[in-house]
C-alpha cells in the first residue's frame, strides 16, 4: 500500500566493498542547475572526486531525517524533482558511481517522504481520523439541511492536522488515493455511529475510484453493513483531474445514482471548459468556489459569473451551495439571487457533532460566526 520509495533506504544502498563505515552513508547529487550546486555546496556537499557535475557528502544514518528536511526546505521545488540522487556505502570512484546512477531517483521522492514522515507514521500506525460537520443551510430560511464532513486527525505530538495539511501529505507521500479511501471508511463508521438520518456530504476523489474500482464496491458494501441509507449520502467529487477520464466517471456516477446516492461537484469557478463539463455530468448540486463567492457582494464580474451559474444550473434542475460565505454582504447577494444552499464561516463553523439550530442569516455576526 506505501509507496516503497517512501521508506525503503535499504534497496538503494549497495553492499559491494563498503568505503565507509557501517554506520555512514554519501548521500550523491546530481543538481539540476547552478543554483541548486550553490544550495549544496553551502550545506557542505563536496565535488565528487571523478565526476564534477556530482556532489556528495557523507553522513550518518540517524541523521539522514534531518538533511532530507534541510533539502526540502532550501531547494526549490522545480529543482529536487529534476535533481537526482543516490545513496551508496560503495567508494565513489567511476565503477561505483556509474552503477549507483543507474538507479538515481528523483531527489523529491525522499525530501517529500522526509517531511511528511508524520503522515507515514500516522497512517502505518492506523492511526484513526476524526470528523468535524460543517453545516449546510437552506436560503434564506437558515434550516440546516445537511453537513459535510471534514476530516481531521491528531498527530503523535497532539497536534491539530486540518483536512488540507492531510490532503497535502497524502499527495507528497504517492498515498492520495488510499488516504481518499481509509478517510471515507472511516466517515461512514463515524455517520452510523450518530444514529441520525441527517443528510451528509462525503467528499471523494474521483481518480480513486477510477483507479481502483473495487474502492467503490467496497464503500457501497461498507454502507450496507453500517445500515447506512443511500438517500442520507451526497457524494461531493472534489478533483477536477478526473476530467480526463469523462467516460469512466460517467460510469462511476451512474453506478452511485443507481444505488441511491446523490452527486455533487466541487469548485466551480466560472472556467466555462470544465464548469460545462461538469454540468454535463448532471449532478443533483453544484457547489460555487469560496474563490468566487469570497467579496460577491461587491464585485461585479464574480457577480455575473454567479448569475450565469445560477442560470444553468436552475434550467437543468441543479442545486447550488454557495460555498466560502464569510461576510454578510456575499450572504445578502447570494439570498437575492436565489442560490438554494449556502456554507461557510460566516453561518457556521465545522463541529464534533452535526449542528441542529435554525440560523438566521440576516442577523448574521461575525463574532457568533467565530
């Protein structure tokens, strides 16, 4: 399930006629540009005795964490994918090195594991995520209709892992699409233990079940041992990449549809290729972009594309949330122009537990919002 490039130092480590001792390592470069050689070389890596355009610099084991993470945060991104890397006990003449960088890997793949080793530990270690439920409100009547749900988790130091630090991690570490679904499992566990019939939303990756259909199968199965109803999931597709895959997640969403489920899409943003795309799928809501909807109040061209989304989605019998609503002025523009549901800060922060309370948008405080 991990990526092995994550946690495997042993693979790249040759055991021909060691120069180094048993406990020390050099760690060879092979920088992307003069910049990156100038970063390297004022973090103490040396030419490479028989090859110039190579710098190394030897180092103990236990202290590999440390200049992984001092990589990480000194060169630029662009850079630790095109530089690449090898760690050897091997001496570093031109036999050995030849045949170390035959096996060269990307100097990001170790950087980002490095960093993110917390998320490796948390999820190896089974580690359980946790939900927050953001309200979802009818406008203008305040109801609260539903609630999705955001993950969280808690790190081995107690620190508060958001949804995005989560997320973020996942990607770096190649565990995005087992991360998507672990999460899920989890959200459903989490649902039937309310004992509610609320509505939730769920978010999904769509190129997760693309990539591994059984995913799906296996959250439907989840489902019906929880004794969840369908009709209480909307299922909010939150990757725009899934794109290039239109055929399968047409497929996948009618899969869902005939089970019961209803669909949801994420970020709209007034790009008309993918938002037109997007409706084509037919989705019972349509969510509108904190992006667009953050300062709609007073700003004409966000108000235009809100308008023209509205238009279509309305004419195509589609739902809208506005999403991101903070300030009362966005609430108030949203409330004119007929969106149907609305979110955000500014009429209810996430909760350990859904919240039930009408909320009355047009008395809305920032001060009760935080």
């Amino acid at each position: 399930m991990v990526n092995p490039q994550c946690i495997d130092i042993g693979n790249m480590l040759a055991s021909s006629e060691p120069g180094l001792s048993d406990s020390q390592l050099s760690l060879v470069i092979q920088p992307d540009s003069g910049q990156t050689y100038e970063v390297l070389t004022s973090l103490g890596f040396n030419v490479a005795p028989v090859a110039s355009q190579l710098l190394y610099k030897v180092v103990e084991d236990n202290e590999l964490p440390d200049c992984f993470s001092e990589l990480g945060q000194r060169v630029a991104e662009v850079s630790q994918t095109l530089s690449r890397f090898t760690l050897t006990r091997s001496a570093l003449d031109s036999k050995h090195l030849l045949v170390e960088f035959l096996d060269a890997q990307p100097l990001s793949n170790f950087v980002a594991c490095y960093r993110y080793n917390w998320f490796l530990q948390l999820f190896l270690d089974n580690q359980e995520f946790f939900f927050e439920y953001q309200p979802i409100v009818e406008m203008p009547s305040g109801k609260v209709v539903a609630h999705e749900c955001l993950v969280r988790a808690l790190s081995a130091e107690g620190e508060y892992l958001s949804a995005g630090k989560l997320i973020e991690a996942a990607e770096a570490t190649g565990l995005i699409h087992e991360f998507d679904q672990a999460a899920r499992e989890t959200c459903l566990e989490a649902i039937a233990a309310l004992d509610t019939n609320s509505t939730f939303f769920i978010n999904i990756i769509p190129n997760s079940i693309l990539n591994h259909p059984h995913f799906l199968d296996d959250t439907i199965h989840k489902m019906q041992q929880l004794g969840i109803n369908p009709e209480q999931i909307v299922f909010e597709l939150t990757e725009k990449e899934a794109l290039n895959h239109r055929s399968k997640l047409a497929n996948a969403i009618n899969k869902l549809r005939s089970r019961g489920f209803r669909i949801a899409v994420d970020d709209l943003y007034g790009d008309v290729a993918s938002d037109h795309y997007l409706m084509e799928l037919h989705p019972d809501i349509i969510k509108l972009d904190r992006r667009l909807v953050s300062g709609c109040g007073s700003y004409p061209m966000k108000q235009v594309l809100i308008k023209s989304l509205i238009t279509s989605a309305h004419e195509m019998n589609i739902e809208l949330i506005a999403e991101g609503l903070e300030d009362q002025e966005d609430i108030d523009f949203c409330l004119a122009q007929g969106v149907d549901f609305g979110q955000g800060f500014g009429i209810a922060r996430p909760h350990l537990l859904p919240h039930k309370k009408q909320i009355k948008l047009a008395s809305f405080n920032r001060l009760q919002a935080m």
